[in-house]
C-alpha cells in the first residue's frame, strides 16, 4: 500500500515503526556516503520530506545512485524505522527503489536551495515542487475546503453560476469579449449567441436569482476583469467567493463576513501548523500572532464618514487624497486596519457615487449600504452590500449610470415578483490566500498566474 509521507510524519506514523511498505516522491536531496546514501523525498503531502536509508549492499547501489538526482520520480520499499536524526521520528532502511522518472541535473531548473519568485513565476509548471508554493498550495486547499464547510454547516446552498455572460455585475465595462466572429471575414456579423457577451466578473447577479428562492446561497469560481494593472495585488483571471443571503440586511451581512474569516483562518492554523510555521520564519515574521488576532478580536465596525474624520486626524502624509466622497485607496485602508485600529475593520455606508448600482441606497440619499472589510497588509479584502430591492429605485439607478437597462431585464423581475432584502458579499480568493500566508505578491499564491502579458503555461 502506499503511504503519504504527511502520514508517516505524523503522531499516527509511530504505528508504522517495524512495518514494510513503500512510498513514491520526488527526491529533493542525495548525499552518498560511500557506505550507505541519505535520500531525501517529497510527494507534496507535507513540507518536511521523509529520509531514506539506502545502504551499500547490492551491486545496483552504484548503479541507482547515478540514475537518481535532485528532481526525479521514485518509488522506495523497505521498513520504517525509528529515525537517528533529531528532525524527524521516523525514516526508511531501504531494500529497494525504483527510478520512475529520470531528472538532468544539468538542465533541471530547481538545483539551487533558493530562487525569486520572480524567477518561479517563469517555471510556474515547477514551482509548486519548491517549498513556499508548495506551502501556498496546501493552505489555499485548506482554506476552500474550509469555505465550503462554512457555507454548508450554515444551510448555504453551492450554485455554479455562468462564466459568459450579458451583463456586467460591476457597471464598470472591463470584461473580457467573448466571440466567435472572424477579424478576416467582416461580412460575419452573426455571432455565437448573437449579442455582445463577456466573462464574468462576479457570480452575484445569477446568484441573487437563486437566493430569491433558496434563501441562502454560494459561488465559489473564476471571474474575469480585463483591467490593465501590473500591482501585486490584481490579477486578470481569480475566483471570487460570493454568498448571497434572503431575507438579511447590512448588519445580517457583517456578522456573516466576520464570522467567515474568522473560521477559515481559524482552520488553517488548526490544520496547517507545519506550513503555518515555515510562513512565519520565511516569509512574514509574527503572521501566526496576527491570524490569531484575527480569530480572537471583534472587528472594528466604522462608517465610511467617521473613516474619512480618522484619516484627517492622523496628520500622515498619504499619496492620494481622502476627502469625503473619493474612494479609498489601499494606503488608506492599511492605516486603518495596521495603525489605527490594530485590527481588521468593516467599514460601512460609502458614498453612492463611488459604488455599484445595486447596493441599497439609504434613506440619507448620499449613500449606500455597502460594507468593506479591511485587513493588515491587504488592505480591502472583502466586499459587499444590502441589495437594492424596491423596483423603480434600481429602475432608476440603472439609468442615471448609463446601463443598457434591456441587459438586465431579468435582474428587474426579481424585484417585481416577490421582492425580498436581501444581501451579500465577495471574498478575492487569492487576497484571503495572501493575507493568510504572508506573501507579498498575488501571482505567487495562484497555480497559473493571468496577467497582462502572461497567459502562459
């Protein structure tokens, strides 16, 4: 039987001491000893790698020696014993390996210990081998795997909502074209689904549809946005978690939001502390005390008005302004989770004119019922609002904005056919995977990285 080495190095691998089997990686190390050769394996299951005791006592010895080298595939039978060496507990006495697939040592691109991210990101088909994203990948399985419990612990049904679409979500009109019409042949005017569609930036809309009818409802996939940015903080293609909730308002909407960051991040610090670790000697000292700040703190709650009253007390000299009625930048929405708070913060009712036209307006007629949560070294990393609910309100919105109103005809019936309050929000998945592991650029915490001028891989 095969056995994961995550299993082995664990509490319960003390079961296997004295017992024979066999496991499969990738060798990260080889040291010959002339007597006897120390392997070092990895399959991916953990970040430590299991130590393989090859000793000297076959002709083949030279031989699998020579075959094998920082990179290759094998599969190693022998007995599990009791390790001499003070990382581990547990190693292998092999009796035999098998090479499954070969490595240049001369070509093979990861022989150094250390490389950039920079570099990795031109090898992103290998880069999962290394230690950090191989980290990275094990906490973003983690916390999709916790966001799925969350939502279905609490009754949310999981929704696949489209990824071409009509019409878009955000009214911002950077999307992607979707098209089956032939540049060379301009007398085609007959397109695949014969109007004007795109890839999607946000699951909510079709979400809402389902959310009038089930109540609670989740997206949890790609989205699109065709913007032209080079941060570390954008991507072209992510996924976005977007839970749509009936009958719920503003207030209904931040006590979900917090209650979901604080068991996701909760979960990973209870089932990845190896990797958790590595992140907080590596990559960002103190991150595990931060995390479990988060987990342990109630959010600060603030209006976007008394955010903007904080920021012109602080007497710090920002880049871009912070009047009141400018969107916050994210130097802005830092100093207020990092410095001032010390914590992350929802903020609340921003001005209609800096937001989306389906965020409720409120009955003071200069803004929204919109929230924003803030977090250390993110700044936003989650957003969302009080859907507009009443039918001439959004009717309006709709053409003060400049929408073609016919593109969400559908969208309108919602609200004339038993209309409900209803609210949601969006998680960037890659974000929550930055904040969580400390790195400092998002195309390191997504496997195939889009951006402009990479669609590589």
């Amino acid at each position: 039987m095969r056995l994961k080495i995550a299993s082995l190095l664990s509490d319960e691998g003390q079961s296997q001491i004295g017992q024979e089997g066999h496991v499969y990686g990738w060798v990260r190390t080889v040291r010959d000893q002339k007597a006897f050769a120390f392997i070092e394996v990895n399959d991916g299951s953990s970040l430590a790698s299991l130590q393989l005791v090859f000793a000297n006592t076959s002709d083949q010895y030279a031989t699998i020696l020579q075959e094998i080298s920082t990179g290759c595939s094998i599969k190693a039978h022998g007995t599990f014993v009791t390790s001499q060496g003070k990382n581990q507990k547990i190693e292998m006495q092999v009796t035999q390996i098998e090479v499954i697939g070969t490595c240049d040592a001369e070509t093979y691109p990861l022989q150094k210990k250390r490389h950039s991210f920079e570099f990795l990101r031109t090898i992103a088909h290998l880069r999962p081998r290394t230690n950090s994203l191989g980290a990275v990948t094990r906490v973003r399985n983690a916390l999709s795997f916790a966001t799925h419990c969350f939502f279905q612990e609490r009754g949310f049904f999981y929704i696949q909502t489209p990824i071409i679409t009509a019409s878009d979500a955000e009214g911002a009109g950077k999307m992607f074209r979707v098209t089956t019409l032939d540049e060379k042949k301009p007398q085609d005017k007959t397109d695949f689904f014969g109007k004007p569609t795109f890839l999607t930036v946000s699951g909510q809309l079709n979400g809402e549809a389902y959310a009038c009818a089930m109540s609670d409802i989740y997206t949890f996939g790609p989205t699109f946005r065709a913007e032209n940015s080079n941060t570390s903080r954008h991507l072209a293609e992510f996924w976005m978690i977007e839970p749509e909730m009936a009958f719920a308002d503003l207030l209904d909407n931040q006590e979900c939001a917090e209650q979901y960051l604080k068991y996701v991040v909760k979960y990973v610090l209870d089932h990845c502390p190896e990797d958790m670790r590595f992140f907080d000697q590596f990559i960002e000292k103190g991150i595990i005390e931060r995390l479990q700040l988060v987990v342990d703190t109630p959010f600060e709650r603030v209006t976007y008005t008394e955010a903007i009253k904080w920021l012109e007390k602080s007497n710090k000299k920002f880049e871009f302004p912070h009047h009141w009625g400018v969107d916050l930048q994210s130097e802005h929405e830092r100093y207020l989770s990092e410095e001032l708070f010390k914590k992350p913060v929802i903020l609340t009712d921003y001005p209609k004119d800096i937001k989306a036209f389906y965020m409720r307006a409120n009955d003071d007629g200069k803004t929204v019922a919109a929230m924003d949560v803030l977090v250390p070294k993110i700044g936003e990393l989650l957003g969302g609002s009080q859907r507009e609910e009443r039918l001439s309100v959004l009717e309006d919105k709709i053409s003060l904005m400049g929408l073609d109103k016919e593109s969400y005809w559908w969208y309108l019936q919602l609200r004339q056919y038993g209309s409900v309050p209803h609210s949601g929000f969006g998680v960037g998945f890659e974000r929550l995977v930055q904040f969580t592991t400390g790195m400092e650029n998002i195309r390191d915490v997504i496997p195939f990285p889009r951006y402009p001028g990479n669609a590589d891989f």
